[in-house]
C-alpha cells in the first residue's frame, strides 16, 4: 500500500468516526429532549426546521456556516465541531493501533464509541442509563474473549471496592461512577494499566475542577462529570498498553 492509498483510508476513518460521533450526539439531544431518535429528519435545535444536507456535514458545517444555524441564524455550540473531530480523531487512533480491520477492532470500536455517547450523557445530565451500562460491559466482556485473557479476581476485586466507596461518598461518587470503574477494570484487566486509567481519569478532573474554582465558576460543591475523563484516561491507557 503506498502513501497515497494510506491517507486515503485514514481519511475515511477520519470521516466515518465524525459522523458516528455527530449521529451519537444527535441521539443524546433527542433522548434528553424526549424525543424519537430513529425516527424524523435531523432539525434545528431552536426553530424545529429541518437541517439541509450542508447542516449535516461533520465538522465543516460549523466552518461553511460560520458556526450559526442556517435557517434562524442563532450561534451553534462549539461542542459539536468538536465532539465531531474527537471522534474521528478516535477512529484514526484505533486503526492505527490496532492495525486492521478485524473482530476485535470492531468490538473495541464499538465500546470506545458507546464509551463517547455515555461520557455525553455525563456531561449534559450527569446521568448515565443502567441498560447503556450493561451494554457497555458486554462490549468488555467480548473484547477480552477475543483477546484471550480475563481476570475474573480483579474485575471482583476493583467492584468491591468501587461500589463500597460508593456508599461511603453517595454525594460525591455516583452509582455509575463505580459500575464504569468496574466496567473498566475488566476492558484494561492488567491492574497496573487499570491504575493509570484511575490516575488520568481523576487527575484530569481534579485539574478541571481547579480551573473552574480559578475561574469562579465552580465551588468545592460542584459536580463534575466523571466519564469524559475516564474516557480520555482509558483511551490513553490503551494507547500506551495495547
């Protein structure tokens, strides 16, 4: 395969990635909006018109738009362009790691994809659903199936642990804190690589949440949602261990 053909399929994955990304956005909108997600056209966030096919582009409608909805002419949320690229930023990094398209690439795909929409459930509600969560551990499960590898003593170990501290901090550790902690103990299973999971997930939010007391837009009483960050510190994690 020459350089060409090369950039080409990242590209692809590249676009691919954004528009799952974009398409899991428009999903988290319409649950939290009570809407149907399967069903009806994309439309405005704030006149209800349906988008043109321009408005639906990934990442460049933002740009082509000059970051403003189309048919009402409010200003759009940098989120989306962002969240878009980040997944398409995804899909590069786990076909490079990875290396081809396989079973496992589609299993690890499809957990680190599922792993965006709950970290966008986090940040928007900072409420996860039970039955996302238990998709989410079929996901590991699968993925350590075809890996080859499983430790049944860890997994119990780190959920003990996890949901205890739950009940010792309700108000500052959440119930799908712990079930993701435990989630996640079983994806990376090598507890060292699960360590640097834990430490990157909450050393970047406690960052965040220094920023925000620093900007005085927070207090020591805010809630800051744990998945994006537990996102980031597995995906890391990954990249370095895999």
């Amino acid at each position: 395969m020459d350089q060409k053909q090369s950039n080409m399929i990242y590209l692809l994955f590249f676009l691919c990635g954004a528009s799952l990304a974009s398409f899991l956005q428009l999903i988290s909108y319409r649950r939290s909006q009570k809407e149907q997600w399967i069903q009806g056209r994309s439309h405005c966030d704030f006149c209800g018109k349906n988008l043109s096919v321009v408005a639906r582009i990934p990442i460049f409608h933002y740009f082509i738009l000059k970051g403003k909805s189309q048919c009402c002419g409010k200003k759009l949320e940098k989120k989306y362009p962002i969240i878009e690229f980040l997944g398409g930023l995804l899909s590069i990094l786990l076909f490079y790691k990875i290396g081809e398209i396989s079973f496992l690439f589609w299993f690890i795909g499809g957990f680190y994809f599922l792993f965006l929409f709950l970290a966008l459930e986090d940040i928007s509600t900072m409420e996860v659903y039970i039955r996302d969560l238990v998709f989410l551990f079929f996901m590991a499960l699968l993925c350590r199936i075809i890996l080859g590898s499983f430790s049944i003593v860890s997994f119990a170990l780190v959920s003990v642990a996890c949901f205890a501290f739950h009940f010792i901090k309700k108000n500052s550790f959440g119930m799908g804190d712990s079930a993701l902690l435990s989630i996640l103990s079983l994806f990376h299973n090598s507890f060292i690589e699960f360590l640097w999971v834990v430490a990157l997930g909450f050393g970047m939010a406690s960052l965040y949440g220094g920023f925000l007391l620093f900007q005085k837009k927070g207090s020591r009483k805010t809630k800051i949602p744990l998945f994006p960050f537990l996102l980031l510190g597995s995906l890391v994690s990954f990249l370095l261990f895999y």
